[in-house]
C-alpha cells in the first residue's frame, strides 16, 4: 500500500505500540503502518554476460584521464573487484574465461555415479547377507536344543 500523502510504500504490520504502563496505548494496536524499506527477503546475485564484461573491460582500457574508471564504475553499479576479475580473465585468455562460471558443486561423470550406487548397493547386500547368516546359525541353535532333525547343508 502506498501513503498518499508521502507516496511511500508502507506495510500494515500488527505490531502493538507499548503505551506508557506498558500496555498497549489507547486506540494504537495492529494496524499500525510501517514503512518498507523495498529490500527483497532474499538478493539476487547479479550475473553479468561475457559481452557486457569484455566491453566494460575495454571501456576501462580506453580510461586516461584520472577519475574516468571511478567514473565508468559509478555509471555501471560495478565494484573495482569486479573490473579487477574481468582483466585478469580477459588478459588470461579472453572471452570464453568471462563468460558464466557456475557456482556450486561440479556434476558428476555418470560412471562415477553408477559406481557409488553399484557400492552402496553391494554394503547394503552385505549387511542383509551377514544377518541372514545370523539367524540361520540362531535357527540351528534352536533346532539343536529342541531335539530337532538337523537339515542337510546343500552343496
């Protein structure tokens, strides 16, 4: 909602405005407007195209007098790390190094996928086998103390 009279963007917020025995004051409660600062829950990083990078970089070069590249910098919302990073990659081997580097862990070859679940199969096999085993040998126990006929192992 947008105050008419200051033309900024306000929330109504239910907050409660302590009065002076520390109750809510007479007449103020929820509804109290509080204006918004406009700042997003979460930023978004910014991403630049290797295009625009490699013209800020030469605009930056083409930069003689003192002041200029301050300049350029204020015009475009840049930081001076940014110009420092896009030269070293536009000197180090140019346009593909500025284009987007994808934050994050790296994909995984799909051999090397196949292996981990081909070895988180064989652990869990494993386990299921040791504990068959388990009861088996409980299962002779048992047959053994009950008199029972014991079963012939097959070969």
């Amino acid at each position: 909602m947008v105050d008419r009279e200051t033309g900024v963007e306000v929330l109504v917020s239910p907050v409660t405005v302590p009065g002076p025995n520390g109750g809510a004051a007479s007449g103020e409660a929820a509804g109290r407007r509080v204006p918004s600062a406009g700042v997003p829950e979460k930023p978004k990083r910014r991403s630049f195209t290797a295009a625009y990078k490699v013209r800020i970089v030469e605009e930056a070069e083409a930069c003689t007098q003192p002041g200029e590249i301050g300049a350029l910098l204020r015009r475009e919302g840049l930081y001076s790390s940014h110009l420092v990073d896009w030269r070293r990659e536009y000197r180090a081997g140019a346009a593909e190094r500025l284009a987007q580097r994808h934050r994050g862990p790296k994909g995984q070859s799909l051999l090397l996928r196949q292996k981990e679940e081909l070895e988180q199969q064989v652990a869990r096999l494993q386990e299921r086998l040791r504990q068959a085993e388990l009861i088996i040998g409980v299962q002779k126990k048992v047959s053994e103390l009950l008199g029972l006929p014991a079963m012939e192992e097959t070969k």
